[in-house]
C-alpha cells in the first residue's frame, strides 16, 4: 500500500492579493509562504519518504524543497496546476464580471468546461494526475512520498477519488502548506486519513 503526503504549496504573492488565480503562471512565495513551509518541514521531520515530487512550477518546487528538509525533489509535469485559461492572473470577481457564462459552465460541469473557456477541463486535469498516483503505487507500492502540488489539481483528484461529482470539488478544503494524508491500495483504491491537516 503507497501512503502519500499531499501538499499544498505555501502562500504566493497572488494568493495574498485577492487570491487571485495562479495556474500556471510561475509565482513565487511570500514570506509567509515560507513560513508556512517550513512549519511542515517541522510536522514532517521525523517521516522517511521513498521519494518526494512537486509540480514544476516554483511555488511547489520551493515548499517541497523546504519541507523536504531539502532533499532531493524531483519535478513531474503532471503535477501542474490548472490551466485556467482567460482567468489567469483574475480575481473570482473580476473574470465572473468579465464572462459569466464560462463561470457558470463550470460549475455546472466542470469535466466538459474548459476553465475560463480556453483551458483545461477538470477531467483534463484528473486523467493526468491520476496517471501521476498510479505510477507512484506500481513504482512504490509498499512505499511513503511526498507530493507538493496545487488547490485546483489536489482537490480535483481527491473528489474523483473519492467518487464525489467533480463540480464539488470545492466542498473539500486544501490550505497552503496544509497536508493532506491517504493510502492507495494495489487497485488504486483511496483511504483518506488526514485533510488539510496542519498537526
């Protein structure tokens, strides 16, 4: 059984500004965000990983790097957040302003919307990422590791886990640097076993 430790990555200088949506547009973190890093480092210190992965993107390559202790951290693209389309750089405010109609087709069904017309579809999203966790539980299926990642990418992929309708994907809460801790069976089945757990 692969045990993993999901993370979000700290907080980003948009994150702080009106939680403005990041995707794939490459934000650094704030002090804060480091901060927030470096306290899981803390909560994890004392965890032997297999393997620790992140995103490509800086933010979660950073917190991984940090909360890793400063191992090595290898980069999967499939880890990526979001691409968000025309909502790039936008507040939840300003893009609904904009288009009310791409917001609206996405909550609707997010599985055949494409975020912000123009990105990726939500089953975009999951059929990679969960190429990403069945390869990890083939490569390590007794093993532990730690993945840094997204809000977008992490809910998406726990709430098609767990079998919930992906519109709700919203329902499950994924902080900064806030760790979230499950289990995948030799058949990919999930226990989930922390949320957003930051002790």
């Amino acid at each position: 059984m692969l045990t993993v430790y999901l993370l979000r990555h700290g907080e980003t200088h948009w994150n702080a500004d009106g939680n403005r949506y990041c995707g794939r547009t490459d934000i650094g973190l704030t002090d804060k965000g480091k901060a927030q890093a470096q306290t899981v480092q803390e909560q994890l210190k004392n965890i032997a990983f297999d393997a620790i992965y992140s995103s490509p993107l800086e933010r979660a390559y950073q917190t991984a790097l940090t909360a890793s202790g400063n191992k090595e951290v290898i980069k999967d693209e499939r880890l990526i957040e979001a691409d968000f389309g025309t909502w790039e750089g936008k507040t939840r405010e300003e893009f609904v302003a904009e288009n009310p109609q791409y917001w609206a087709d996405w909550c609707n069904d997010p599985a055949t919307a494409k975020a912000g017309g123009t990105g990726e579809t939500a089953l975009d999203v999951v059929t990679r990422v969960d190429d990403f966790f069945n390869e990890m539980q083939k490569k390590y299926p007794l093993g532990t590791i730690l993945v840094v990642a997204h809000n977008g990418v992490n809910r998406l992929y726990m709430a098609w886990k767990l079998s919930m309708e992906l519109k709700n994907y919203r329902r499950l809460v994924q902080e900064n640097s806030s760790v979230t801790l499950f289990s995948l069976d030799d058949h990919g089945e999930i226990a989930l076993k922390k949320l957003n757990s930051k002790g």
